[in-house]
C-alpha cells in the first residue's frame, strides 16, 4: 500500500474505532498480534467498526437522499451487503464466545455532500475496508473467518469497483 | 466442510439471500452452494491455473470478435501474468510440483461464459485461502483475490451495459 493511501486508510479506520494494535497491521508494521484467537478477536472487532462506519454512511446518504436518483438502488444493494458482513462477523464472533462491538450512536461523517461528492465518500469507506481487509487477511488463524473475509473482500472490491466507475475513474 | 457462517452473505450472495440474514440457521442450504473445500495449497494453485487459463481463452476470443474489448483483454493478461509469476515463486518457496500446462476452453463469445469462468477463479481464489496454510500465500493471493474480483465487476458492469443497449 503507498504512503497517502494507507494514511487515508488509517485515518478512516482510526475515525471508525480500530483499536491501534490493529491499526499497526493495517499500516503494514509487521507482525504486531500473535496468530491465534485473541487475534481473530482483534481483526473481526476492526472489521466490525469498518463494517458499522460503512451502514452509516449508506444509512445518511439514502436517507437525506445525498445518492445520485439513478444510483440509490446501486446503494440500497451496497448498504445490505454490509449489513450481511455485520452480522456474519458478529455471529461467528459470538459463536467463538467473543463480545463484538456495537455500532455507535453518532458517526461524525464530515461535511455531506448531495451526488458525486457523496459518491466520493461512500468510495472512500469501500477503499478503506477493502485495503484493511487485504492487509488484515493474512493474520486470520480460523479456516471458517478466512473464507469468510475472503467473500466479503470480494464484496467489498465489487463496491469499490462500481462506485470508481460512477466517478470515472480507472477500473481495469 | 466450512462452517454455514463462512459463506453466509459474502459472494456467493447470489444464491444465500435467504441465508445471509440468519447466519446462524444456514446449515440446511442446498449442495450448490457450498464452497469447495481445498485439500492442499497444490490443488488450489492447480485449480487457479485452470480457471485462469479459461478466462483468458475466453477473452482472446471475445477481444477478437467485439471491437473495445482489447483494452481490456490486455489489461487482464497483465495482470494474469503477474500472478502466474507470484503462483511460480509460491510453488517454489513452498516446494510444490509446477502445474501441467491446462487446456485453453472452446472458441466462445459468449460474455455469460466469460462471466462464470471468472466468477470461477474469484471462488478458486477466496476459497482456496484457508488451505494454503502460509500466511504469505495467503496475503499473495488475497491480492489476486481483489484483482480477480474487480475483472468480474468490469465484466458484470460490462454485461449490464449490453444490457441496457439491447
């Protein structure tokens, strides 16, 4: 990951609530967590917040109706998706006896910009859970949470992918 | 065989609509969607050198028929061939036979094929991550993973667009 991008990448995470062990993986720090569950623990918990900032922002942008018409259902889809990633990482935590965290009261989106610009910040939180998804993908210990991150990484590029192509961006 | 939890609102959507709701109450989905579960990290680089084989193949074909396509085409054989490169260093780090060169697929434009094929080698792909055992496998091929993942975007994006001209 190149410098801007992985500070934008953790900024973002950081604004959504990932603990700093973490974060150092995303920075790409080596190996800060031992393997194991208390890991797995510590990657599902990040991916959680990533995956509560990322319904918030699909949740203001359909509610003020800050989406472009023609792509509100592009983000209805986009939205539902991350709530199936939220709930499958807090059913596979929980069945591992883990306390995954709730989304917060309040997220502190910046300023809202209508069209294009709120494409741009729908964008820039698929970038930043796909980037964290990437970096974090390898510490995973569990068969099952691997595979599972590995579908919603694909979900998750799929997003990113479509919402570049909106804003004319290269995507191949 | 994975846990109803692994497959339950990810890629494989398309058939767990139902599902990804209630992850915890999955377990009784139908046989077709269930994710091959890999014996070796040999068969899944086996398995991906196919698939990637027949995406190409299909692509070639397309790009030679559909006017607009080779950008395209050009840009996935790049990044195809980087990644056959990767596998090879995979192979040899972690002392695994070289793959027997697979067969190219029937002449076909059909982009609906192309689109399953490469759908085929995402699944290979993220699929294939739990049995490599080796993070450094894994972080290599998660990152053909989200390249592999954006070529079946542009390709779903570019059957929507035939779509909407038809």
């Amino acid at each position: 990951m190149r410098d801007g991008r992985r500070r934008f990448v953790v900024r973002i995470a950081r604004a959504a609530g990932v603990v700093p062990a973490v974060l150092s993986l995303i920075e790409g720090r080596g190996e800060a967590l031992p393997r194991g569950q208390e890991t797995d623990f510590a990657i599902l918990d990040a991916a959680l917040v990533i995956e509560h900032h990322a319904i918030a922002v699909y949740d203001t942008g359909l509610q003020r109706g800050l989406f472009p018409p023609g792509l509100r259902d592009r983000a209805v889809e986009f939205r539902g998706d991350h709530v199936g990633h939220r709930d499958t990482q807090i059913a596979i935590s929980r069945e591992r006896g883990g306390r995954p965290p709730e989304a917060r009261a309040h997220y502190d989106l910046g300023p809202l910009e209508p069209g294009d610009g709120f494409v741009r910040q729908a964008l820039q939180i698929e970038v930043a859970a796909q980037e964290a998804n990437t970096a974090l993908i390898s510490h995973i210990d569990t068969r099952d949470y691997l595979l599972s991150a590995a579908f919603i990484l694909v979900d998750e590029v799929r997003h990113m992918t479509v919402w570049r192509r909106v804003l004319g961006f290269r995507i191949y | 065989m994975p846990s109803a939890l692994a497959l339950a609102s990810t890629g494989r959507r398309r058939f767990l609509r139902g599902a990804a709701a209630a992850p915890l109450v999955c377990l009784g989905r139908p046989a077709a969607v269930r994710a091959t579960e890999y014996a070796s990290a040999s068969e899944v680089l086996d398995t991906i050198d196919r698939r990637e084989v027949e995406v190409a193949g299909r692509l070639a074909a397309i790009a030679r028929a559909i006017a607009g396509a080779q950008a395209f085409a050009d840009s996935v054989a790049s990044d195809q061939a980087g990644h056959r490169a990767d596998r090879e260093k995979l192979r040899h780090r972690l002392k695994l036979p070289t793959s027997s060169a697979p067969a190219p697929p029937p002449p076909d434009l059909s982009l609906a094929a192309l689109r399953e094929a490469q759908q085929e080698l995402v699944h290979a792909h993220a699929e294939g991550l739990p049995a490599l055992g080796d993070a450094g496998a894994v972080a290599v091929l998660a990152r053909h993973l989200v390249d592999a993942s954006r070529q079946l975007t542009v390709i779903d994006l570019w059957i929507e667009a035939e779509e909407l001209r038809a």
